[in-house]
C-alpha cells in the first residue's frame, strides 16, 4: 500500500527555529511554511502573515483558502522546530527505563534485556509496551526513530503496525542473534535468522510498499551474539535490497574483550563487521564509545554512520560518548579535571564542549543524516517533509500568584531572555509538557492533553 | 512571632517509604502515621489502616474523629515519602537555569550572576523570580532550601517573606561581598556587610521568632569576595548566634588559584576559613570539588559540612562532585574508562558509584544533616516533623490506546516492576508531575494542578 493522502494543505505561521550549521540556529520570525497534501514543504515565506498569504502565496500555489488548514504559533512563547531523529532506541527495554541498579553491560543483558525482550513474543503485552514507547517518543518530539525489536518476527510486525497508524516514522529491525544468548532467547539457525528477517521485510512492505514513514531496518545485535555465517548472510540481504542496517559497537571493555576472543582473527571490533560485508553507509553504530584510531579511520572510510547513546552510556557506565540535554552535560564531563580531554588547552577543551546549538543540530540534521533521510528531514527546506514540532515554553506572569500551584513545565521565561537563552532554557529544562503539537509528513501525530491519572 | 498551629490533626494511610540507613530504604506498607496540629509525627503504626485507627489509635492520642484530616496513598502507584532538602540553592540565579553556554565560574559570575542578583534590588522583580523559585522547589518536593539570595537587605527580607507564606522551611542568607566584585554589586565596607547581615537577622526575628520554619543563614559569598576583616566579623556574629553558614569551597581551579593568590599566607582554601573562624560544625561548603586530602581532613576534623551541586558542576564544567538522579549519573561517570576513579578494582568502583537507595539518603536524611536539622527531618520517625511528598507514578493500562494523547508523566509502570525497580524508574525518570500533595510541618503547602498556560 502506499501512504494516504492528506485530507488538506497546511499553512504554518509564526518562529520556526532550526540548524542553519553544526554551531548555528536560523530564527525565521513571522514566517510562513506551506505544506501540501503529501507533507512536503512547498513553501518558506519571510516577512509573510495569513492576510499576505492570502493575497499571493496560496495563489500562486495554486490552492484555495477552504483547502487549508492553518496552524499558528503564538508569541515568543511558542516556536515551530524540526521534530527529533532518535538513531538509537531498544523499543522492547522501553519498560526497563531507570532500572539500571549496579549493573555494566553484560550483566544488564542477561538480568533484564534478555528475559524482557523474550517476553515481548506476548502481542497483548508488546502491544501494551510498544504503543507506550511510540507515544512517549512523539510527546517529546521524536518524529522519527531507529527501531530494535526482540527476535519474534510477529512481535516485531506488530511495532512496525503500530509505529505505522500511529504515524511515527520509523525503522524497524528484527534482532538477529544466533550466538552467546540464553537458550531461551536465541535463534535456532543462521537459515532461521535469515528467514525471520526476510519475513520482517515482506510484512513492511505489505504496508508500506514504498518504505515511505516504515523502514525495514537489517539488525545484527552485535558481534558477540552473531555468528560470522549469519553476518556475512545479513550483508548479502543488505546488497540485494540496500536496506538500512544497524548494530551495536564497542559500548563497553568486557564486551571488547569478548569480541576479541570470539573472532581472534580480526584486527579490531569494526573490522568484525567489515570483514563480513556490514560497513557501509547504510550501517548505524550504536555507543562506539572505545574505539581506536584505526577503527575511527576505517568506520570513516566506509561511511558509516555513529549513534551516540549519552544516556545508556551515562546510566550503564559505559564510557563517555537521552536526549540532546545529556549529550551536552556528558561532553562538559570530558574537558573536566579529570577527564579524558582536560588536557587540551582552553581553547580546544571549549571546543569538545557540545554547545546548545550543536546538540540541536546531532538531535535533527545530524540524526537524520545517520539514518540516511538528510534530503528529507531534519530541515525547514523547500522539498523536504514536514516532520515537525510546536513547542511553548511558560512566561511567569508579571504578578505570580504564592498559590499559583499549575504544573506548567519546568522551563519559565520572564520575558528578559534573548533567543538564544530562550532556546538554551528549553534545552536544559523541557520535556513532553513543552510539546504542544506533532507532525510527521504533515500529519497531526500528537497534540498535547494535561491530566492526572487518577 | 510563633509560628502557627494546624486547624486539625492528621491522620495519613498507605505506602510510606524512607531511608533506613545510607544504602537501604525501609518500605512500611499498609501503615498510619499520625502528625499532631504542631505538625510533628506522634505515631507510625504498622498494619494499620483507617478502621483499626479509629478504634484504638485514636484514642490513644486522644483524638476525636471530627479533629481529624485523613489523607491515603493509593494502592501500588502512590507512597509518602519524605520531603527533599537542598542544601544549596541560588534563588536569585533561578532565571538562568539552563543558560550556561560555554561558560566556566568565574565568567558565569560576570556575564550572568552579578547582573541577574543586582538587578533583583527591585521588589517586584525580585517577588517574581522567588515566588517561582519556591514553587517550583516545592512543586518537586523540596520541603527544606537553604537559600543565597542577594546583597540587598529588603529583597533578601521579601524571599524569607515568601517562604513563610508558602510554607516551605528555609534558610535564608543574605550574601556578603566587600571584594572583588563589579562596582555595581558590593559591599561598600566591612562594616556595611554586618549591618546587613544583622538586618536580615532581625527580619527573619520578627516573622518567625524560634526560626522553626525560616532561619537566618550567615552567608560570605566565597574567599574571593570577602575580605579577612570581614570573615572574622561574621564568625564573631555566629559564634554569638550559633547560626548555621554556607559558603563555596574549591568550585573551580581558576578559583582556587585567585584564593592562593589573594591569601599567600594560607596553607589551602579551606585554611582560609579556618583562619578566619568560619570552620566548624554549623558550616555548609558548597562544591568543594577538588580539596587536597588536608583539606578535606581539616574540614572534617572541624565538622563542617559539605554540599554536593552535581547539576551546576557538571552544567559549569567545574569537576565532579539537579538533583538525586545526576548525582547519580555523574558518580557513573567517576568510574568509567576515562573517568578519575576508572583505576579502582571492579569491586571498589562499584562501591564508587552512588545507588538509587544512596542518593535518596543523601537527598533527604543527609540534606537534613548537613543543613543542621537531623533530629527534625528526613525520616518518618516519632518526634520528628511532617516534611513529607506523596508521589504518585502512572500504571499503563493493559490495554493502551493508540490516541491515548494524555501527559501522564514520564514514569511508566507496568505492573510487574518490584519495588526496587519502581523506585529506580521514579528516580530516573520522575519530575514534578509525579509529586501530588507536599507538606512541610504538616501543612499542605503545594498540590499538583496539572494544566496548559494557553
């Protein structure tokens, strides 16, 4: 099936606040952006209003004013951004959030991700697990993510339904392991790791034909766990069908270790995955937080591309390497005394440092150049879809009542903030209250609703 | 004044959770605590519920039913827990939480801190940002701050205004400076800084006579701001008072080179203190990042206590050093390759980085003792007082709906969490819209209203 149609064009009017460059955000002011019925963005008018959209931009896009539908942001409160591309994000361990304890990796594997991913084979319960995850996704403006599942190629299919009518847009990876994993959670064969992984396939395609908002998404969960017949088998599916794939790299030393004993043969962690035909530029590394030199050079090389996991990383103690907010507070950790850069100069350490407008950037355009939509996402351009977010943030009235006891956000503008303080407040202090409505290609796939639950 | 009493006692149902000792919580299930109308815990029964308390308890305090207010957790999603104590918070620099660019202390003071805490010489401005600043401590269960506010006597009077009126318990300093400071923002004498100092003194005398719930805190901004003659001064006023202080201790390197440099004849910047009288056990050190072994030997000898701040170091980049849930993180940090604890056996870099149950001590029995106030606060024990938060954490239905829009918050439970776990996902995860009721001294000082600003 190909994607439907839009009801109507959209016209969009207010700030909209994007990267221009790694270290640079453009503010359009009083903008207009046109979107027609397949979510593309056909216009981006300066200095426009709806009076001067009226009177010349509809005409010469040739739609007429009961065919529009108009969405306004309002004030120095609210501001149109490029939804979030999350590169990185284990649907299945969504209910494992914060339930990190004392663990490291390898044991955080077989405590709680092995046995939570083997009881996702359940539909009623991924269902319940999977539609939670997508929803918290879209609250916090993630429009677009890459996806792993469990090995149960229904349980799988079933995220790819789901992200599907509840319109994210999404990779989807059936995880291949037939390697190390518990006897309860495993792939019998590498002939059964192909075949799940084909099924996978053909189920998006049966709703997606044109991998349009679903991408299948070939997953080999990481090294230790894959067999090398497996690997090689996966990059020939790869070549045939130039479908994104994605694995893990380097997260953690014992589990370097352990890949150095498991292939003694390979130089190195990467040329693991290269050596079985599975660097190029249609691979996602996630974490990558160890690498060496000559792993960097030959990822590089290849074009492949890196998540980077603050996070997971932060939370399990893998190394330095959720959210752009934390991606920012680790980088401050590295150029700390102490750290691994503090030796640098001032000057380089300032540079380490990810600044607000560069966590901006690797959360949009950078994302989406990782999961290969640059000249789609991750923009307010002409030609590309509008995947987008309203976000408000509260000003504190000038009178602030002692009892004023709303549950607003936790970002409160006063009014004095120039646009980049402005920006750097809901970077540091926002979350899914600031998230006011959420597009992907054009279409409304959350609008925010404020209630207790009992 | 005294302060006043309760219109009733109060009678509270349900989960109540708290710190047993540093790495242990204590879950009392299915219990009554009973707060008396001077808001002071009178007793803890297990297995009690409302029933059983109105036919014994009750009568054993020599209580009415028609005296009493009850309040109850429900079932699994909601438990009490005490209140959270900051032991250091700039309530003059609440409107730049967030803006910290790439800014290290000493230029943050310059560029935004001097301005910020000058300009709040207005009152109206000045009730503005703390009447936000309280609310949004409490909204997050903070019952106990212990506050900077500014040089200036009236806007630091008006801060401990507003936390007797909205009830949150607090320690109110105002802040010395006769050094070293911008010429629009400083002490013009010695004797000017103790004037003031006594003028807040006797402000918080008139609202609050006992200091039972607002105490005046002695507060020389740091070494490089104060002078010797001036230090000493305010030692004699404590020693008069026997008054609680604070300061800042080895935040950032830059600064502590400018203190050697300022006090060539001092061994350390802890010596600096001491010399000058203000080391002992009544003192609250912010940061103290990166004191020497004689440092810290000293301060220990002298019972001072220390204030952690792992947000606004890892924000400032000063060291590692919001919240219990980034102190967590960041003594994640400590031990990763890299990291300054990384040389550590697995066993001991274990015990380096801080559990959930740790930085819930921390957050609540161990605030309370380094703010002085351990036989009042931080625990549901007889005789201490009720500073307390009922949480509340979402249950996902079982069968979730796709266009299920509503911002519940972002603690997901699923039901088959154990407790250990639920509280983990609630540390990792949790914020103000998990906090229902708050009460510090048992009045009920903050209530979720959950609702969008326009």
């Amino acid at each position: 099936m190909a994607l439907p149609k839009l009801d109507k064009n959209q016209a969009f009017f207010g700030t909209f606040i994007h990267s221009k460059s790694l270290g640079e955000l453009e503010y359009l002011h009083n903008a207009a952006i046109c979107v027609d019925r397949s979510g593309t963005i056909v216009a981006v008018e300066p200095n426009c209003n709806q009076q001067k959209a009226a009177e010349t931009l509809y005409a010469r896009l040739g739609w007429s004013l009961e065919d529009i539908t108009i969405t306004m942001s309002r004030d120095k409160r609210q501001f149109f951004f490029p939804g979030f591309v999350d590169a990185h994000v284990h649907a299945s361990q969504y209910p494992n959030i914060g339930i990190f304890g004392k663990t490291t990796l390898l044991d955080w594997l077989n405590t709680y991700t092995f046995p939570t991913e083997a009881s996702l084979a359940s539909l009623p319960k991924a269902r319940r697990v999977y539609t939670r995850c997508i929803r918290q996704g879209l609250a916090h403006g993630t429009t677009t993510a890459a996806y792993y599942a469990t090995i149960d190629v229904n349980s799988t299919n079933l995220l790819a339904d789901l992200c599907y009518s509840m319109g994210q847009r999404a990779f989807v990876g059936r995880v291949c392991m037939d390697h190390l994993g518990p006897d309860y959670y495993l792939d019998e064969s590498v002939d059964h790791s192909i075949a799940a992984t084909q099924a996978t396939i053909e189920h998006i395609r049966s709703i997606d034909s044109g991998f349009e908002l679903i991408s299948p998404i070939i997953t080999p969960r990481f090294a230790p766990a894959c067999s090398g017949e497996m690997m090689s088998k996966l990059s020939e599916i790869q070549k045939q069908t130039q479908l994104p794939m994605q694995t893990h790299i380097s997260e953690n030393v014992n589990e370097i270790a352990l890949v150095k004993e498991l292939f003694p043969d390979r130089k190195s962690y990467a040329d693991v995955y290269d050596a079985h035909g599975l660097l190029n530029e249609k691979m996602i590394l996630a974490h990558a937080v160890h690498l060496t030199e000559e792993e960097a050079d030959l990822i590089a090389e290849r074009k492949a591309k890196v998540a980077h996991c603050p996070c997971s990383n932060s939370a399990l103690s893998s190394g330095v390497a959720r959210a752009a907010r934390h991606a920012k507070l680790v980088s401050n950790h590295l150029i700390m005394p102490g750290g691994a850069l503090h030796d640098l100069s001032p000057e380089e350490r300032d540079k380490a440092k990810l600044s607000v407008e560069e966590v901006l950037y690797l959360a949009t355009r950078g994302g989406a150049q990782v999961v290969g939509l640059a000249d789609k996402i991750g923009g307010f351009e002409v030609g590309k879809q509008w995947d987008a977010q309203l976000l408000h943030t509260g000003v504190v009235p000038d009178e602030v009542a002692e009892d004023d006891y709303i549950n607003y956000s936790n970002v409160d503008i006063f009014g004095w903030e120039t646009w980049d303080e402005h920006i750097a407040k809901w970077v540091f202090n926002g979350d899914s209250r600031n998230v006011r409505k959420v597009w992907v290609r054009g279409r409304l796939v959350h609008e925010l609703v404020l209630k207790q639950d009992g």
